[in-house]
C-alpha cells in the first residue's frame, strides 16, 4: 500500500524536476555545468580502483603473514598505496574545483531565477501582479529560490555520482553473487516512502508560511529602510514592530523543529532493516573468508562494495526526494513564468491624435470592491484639451486613470482613442502613447539624471533634453547648484547624496512624466506637496508646451484647475459635472460649492 505513493506521477515530476533544473543550469553557465556534471561521474568511476585496490593490500598483507617471503607484497603494497594517494588528490582537487564552481553556478542561477521573477510580476496585467494569490506565490517561489538553488545544483553533481558509483560497486557484487542487490534494493524501498512523507510535511509548512512571510517582510521594512526612520523616532514603535517579527520568526522555528525531530525518529524506524540486512551480509563474508571459501581481501572489498552500492541506493533515495521536494519549487517557478504576460498586439496608435478620446457608458468595479467604482461614465476629450477632474477622496478619479492607461478593463462600455476601442490597439505602441505621473510616483535613489531620463529609457539621452525638461518644472537651477549637478544622487543615504523635499520630488518626477514626449499626458495631483505660486507657474510652462497635446489634471487646487478647458467633476463613481470654469460657475452646482469654499478659505 505504502509503496503506492512511489507511482509513475512521482517518477514523471523526478524527471520534469530533473530536465528543468539541467535546463535552468544549461542557461546559466554551459562551462560550468558541463564541468561539474564529469567531476561527478568521475568520483563515481573511481570506486571501482579503489575497491580493488583495497582487495589487493589486505590479501597482500595475508600473503606476508602466511609466507616467510615478505618483500614481494611490501613492494605490491607500497605501489599500491602510491597509486591510492594519486587518485585520491587528483580526485581531490577537481572535486574542490566542481565545489568552487558550483557555488559560482547556483549563485547565478539564484540571480538568473529572481530575474526572470521581477521580469515576469511586472509583465504580468495590474488586475493579477496585484492579486494575492499570484503575490503569495511570487514571495514563495522568491523566498525559495534562496535554499532551493543549492538543492538544485546538488543534483547535478551527485546524479552522475550515484549513477557510476552504482554501476562501479556493482561490479564486485556480480562476481559475488547479483543477487543480493535485490534486498539491498527493496529494503532500501522504506525510505522512499519516508522521503515523499517529508517533502508533503515541508510543502504543507511552506505553503502555510508564504503568506506569513510577507507580513514579515513589511515589518522587516518598516523596521529598516531610512525613509522610516524619522516616523519611527516620533511613534517609538520599533520595538513593537521588532516583536511581532520576532514572534512570526520564532512560531516558524518552533514549527519546523518539530517537524525535524519528528522525522529524524522516523528516518531511524525506517532505516532499520537495512542496516540489519547489511550486517547480516558482512558477518556472512567474514564467515566465507574464515572458511577458506573467498580471500580476506575479496571478502573486505565485496562487503565495502555492498556498503557503497546500499549507500548510493539511499543517496540515491535522497537526492531524488530532495529533488522531488524542489519540484514544488520548479513547479512554482515554472507555473509564475508561464502565466500569460499581458502583451496584446494590435493597431498603432498613430503620434498625432486627431479623433480624441471617448468614454462611453464605462462602467468599473474592483476585484474585491462591493459597489461599482465607476458608474456609467461618458464624455469626449478633443485631442488638444486640458482636463481636470476633480472630486473628493475616493471619488474615482484615480480609477478613471487607471481605466485609461489600461491597467484595469471595464467591464461594461467602451474607452475609445481615435475612433478604435483602446483594447484594440498594440498595447506596447498605446502605453508609449501615454505619459503618466501617479500618485505615489517612484523617487529613484539614483541620479538626478536618472530619475528624468527613466521617463523615456527608448529615447537616445541626451543632457539637452533633459535640462529642457527640468527647466519646464523650475528644477533646473536647483540640479545645477548640487556637488554633482546631474550626477548627484538624490538619496542622503549615498556619498554626496540630497533629499530633496516632497515638492522638490514631484517637480523631479514631472520633469520625468514631461521628458517622455507622448500625445497624451496623465497628471495624478502632481503638485500636491508644490507651493501655489510655483504651482501656477510649472501649470502656465506645460500647458502651453504643450498646446497641442492632451493633457489630464487631477488636482484639488482650483486656480490650477479653473484654467483648464474642460472640467470633469467625479463623485461617488459619478461624473456628475462637465464643462469648463465659466459654464459650472454657472451652473451653481457642485462644482460652484467646491469652489467657493477654496475660495472663502483664501480671503
Ligand atoms: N485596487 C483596489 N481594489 C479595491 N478598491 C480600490 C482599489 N483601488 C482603489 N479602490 C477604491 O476605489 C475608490 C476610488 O479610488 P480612487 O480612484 O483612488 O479615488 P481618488 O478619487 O481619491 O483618486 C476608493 O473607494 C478606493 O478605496
Ligand atoms: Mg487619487
């Protein structure tokens, strides 16, 4: 019954598991793997010499004791003894290197595994690289790459190992009698069962641990990371932090250390027969070797030979149930980087918009979110106007960006960009027709060069252009008259580093949003933490930069916002206002209430 589990599934996942991490190896460094694949068959091939080797000085030694003439096996025995310490430092040295190289190759191909992770989360669409299943798997298969890189590259070295080391010891046995290969394998078969049982026990904790993990993570962070710091002198929560930390680390230990001792008694009652069958035969070998019926040495050499061919049938055991508990692994690995990335081909947006841009009946709803986020919105953006949305916390207008930068699809109506459904464009060609500020914008702890040149990393650099769009934001005098101009970092906690202050960081970050030159403009309260007279002033440059661009503003500054042509007033998930400044002052609705209230705070 038990031996059920050891079905041909398990043996179709050891070779799946097997050819990917050859693969993932091959892919990493062919020299390398190649390499240690031969050193590992080497040390197995060399059993067999030294087996016969051992065989030679004992029945040597015998030959001197029972004749009177013991220089003849002195010289066998010290020629022997010579070859033995040539292998064995020759067998030495490449087994060294392999381990040398092995480490370089798993640590590559950690780095080759968490590449190919941060490539695969940000091709994925928003809707699922945000959703936290997909995220517990990426943290799990993540925080795994670490530990079951070295059990993946072990494989490798040791497969070929067990597989000559198998063949090598063999050889002996069969000159002995085959036969007792036969219970050497099947008491070994226990163990496999015990095996399968432990990685199923490991599987179960580190799935259970994946999403504590992550909580783990954001107190680690919170903890750590120097832009917390002065939040975490003010609050003196640290310790708090540190605590729950340490309580999900010591929970984890806890568990797993039973699950250790648990096993180890197990491995003991499983391993038992074996080690009475491998007794049994070498006190019968001694019995054949008393009795005259075989040498001493031939006796020795074929009892080591049963002791190796039973220790590489376990090692055997082992590995492939330690590669099989990587298979969760590769199998993780290799079902994230084959979720579908969201690439979709289709037309070109064409670099000069003449249609507009259409909102017809959307309709949104998050995931998780109860009620509709956005209700039946329609409304038509020529291709040259300035719009604003405004609205309160909440109201959507984030969303609506969303919607329009396709990170989310409706799931009722239709956006439509020039005449065509946006879903219905190359998505490539329509993201590079965008250019978007959001909300919680990136602050790159690189240069000031940097953080302006990611805005278009397609576009050849040039310092011009990126002086030219610093200008635009009023942050050019600014970069100027830092130690390292462009080249300064823009974090104090490198050499010559800054902090520039939150106005600072947004201007830095439209200086970027504005050195991408697309025909649409996406600005997500770009100047929340800027001083209103600066304000006005970056609105005046960009706006008329670019006249004939589209440009969207969400912005809760209404002398920012009267300028615009059109303004879209959002509340609950409603567009319940259109026009511009005049036609809703006019209106004295919503809008005209929201404005006057600014305005009387002012006076
Ligand atoms: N990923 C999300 N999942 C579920 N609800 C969300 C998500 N993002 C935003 N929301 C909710 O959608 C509503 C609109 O949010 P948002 O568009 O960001 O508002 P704002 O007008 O302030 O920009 C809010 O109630 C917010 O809590
Ligand atoms: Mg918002």
């Amino acid at each position: 019954m038990k031996i059920k589990s050891l079905n041909l599934v398990n043996f179709k996942k050891f070779l799946k598991t097997y050819r990917s991490t050859v693969k993932l190896a091959w892919q990493t460094n062919k020299k390398y793997f190649f390499f240690i694949t031969i050193v590992g068959a080497i040390e197995g091939l060399l059993v067999y010499p030294e087996l016969l080797i051992t065989k030679n000085i004992t029945d040597n030694i015998i030959r001197g004791i029972s004749t009177s003439d013991y220089l003849e096996p002195l010289k066998t025995i010290f020629f022997l003894t010579a070859i033995t310490i040539i292998i064995n430092q020759i067998q030495q040295l490449i087994t060294d290197f392999a381990d040398v190289y092995s480490n370089t190759l798993s640590g590559l191909m950690k780095e080759t595994i968490n590449i190919n992770l941060s490539r695969k989360i940000n091709s994925l669409p928003v809707s699922q690289a945000e959703n936290p299943e997909v995220r517990n798997t990426f943290q799990k298969v993540q925080e795994a790459s670490g530990n079951a890189v070295w059990a993946i590259t072990t494989p490798l070295s040791t497969f070929p190992t067990i597989f000559f080391g198998l063949v090598s010891s063999s050889v002996l046995i069969f000159s002995f009698n085959f036969l007792v290969m036969i219970p050497a394998i099947l008491f070994a078969l226990p163990r496999i069962n015990f095996g399968i049982k432990r990685t199923n026990a490991w599987r179960a904790i580190r799935n259970k641990y994946s999403p504590v993990w992550r909580v783990w993570g954001a107190l680690d962070d919170f903890a750590n990371k120097g832009r917390y710091l002065y939040e975490n002198k003010i609050l003196n929560h640290v310790d708090l932090l540190l605590n729950r930390r340490l309580k999900l680390t010591i929970q984890y230990f806890k568990e797993t250390e039973k699950h250790r001792l648990k096993f180890s008694k197990l491995q003991r009652l499983y391993s038992a027969p074996l080690i009475l069958f491998e007794n049994g035969t070498k006190l019968y070998l001694f019995y054949l070797a008393m009795t005259k019926i075989m040498s001493l040495g031939t006796a020795q050499a074929t009892n080591s030979s049963i002791t190796r061919f039973i220790n590489y049938v376990s090692r055997l055991i082992r590995e492939t149930s330690d590669l099989y508990q990587n298979f969760t692994f590769i199998n993780d690995y290799e079902n994230f980087t084959n979720l579908t990335n969201e690439e979709s081909s289709g037309a070109i947006v064409s670099s000069k918009i003449d249609k507009g841009l259409v909102f017809k009946n959307v309709w949104f709803k998050y995931q998780s979110a109860t009620d509709w986020n956005i209700k039946n919105i329609s409304f038509y953006i020529s291709p040259t106007e300035n719009t604003a949305i405004v609205g309160e916390n909440g109201a959507g207008k984030t969303t609506l960006i969303k919607l329009i930068c396709r990170f989310y699809k409706p799931q009722k109506g239709q956006i439509i960009l020039d005449g065509k459904d946006i879903y219905d464009y190359d998505l490539a060609s329509y993201r590079r027709s965008i250019s978007a500020l959001f909300q919680d914008f990136a602050q790159y702890p690189f240069s000031a060069k940097d953080n302006i040149h990611f805005g278009d990393v397609s576009k050849k650099l040039k310092m011009k252009d990126i002086k030219m769009a610093a200008k635009h934001t009023d942050m050019h005098n600014f970069i100027e008259k830092l130690p390292q101009k462009y080249n300064n970092p823009l974090d104090k906690e490198f050499a010559h580093g800054i902090e520039p202050s939150k106005g600072q960081w947004q201007r830095i970050a439209l200086s970027r949003t504005l050195y991408k030159d697309s025909h649409i403009i996406i600005l997500d309260e770009p100047t929340s933490n800027v001083d209103p007279e600066s304000e006005e002033k970056i609105f005046d440059s960009v706006m008329k930069l670019d006249k004939d661009k589209m440009i969207f503003l969400v912005s809760h500054r209404f002398s920012t916002v009267r300028k615009a042509d059109k303004i879209l007033v959002i509340e609950n998930g409603q567009l319940i206002e259109e026009g511009d400044h005049k036609k809703l002052m006019k209106n004295k609705s919503r809008y005209f209430d929201l404005f006057n209230l600014q305005a009387q705070s002012y006076k």
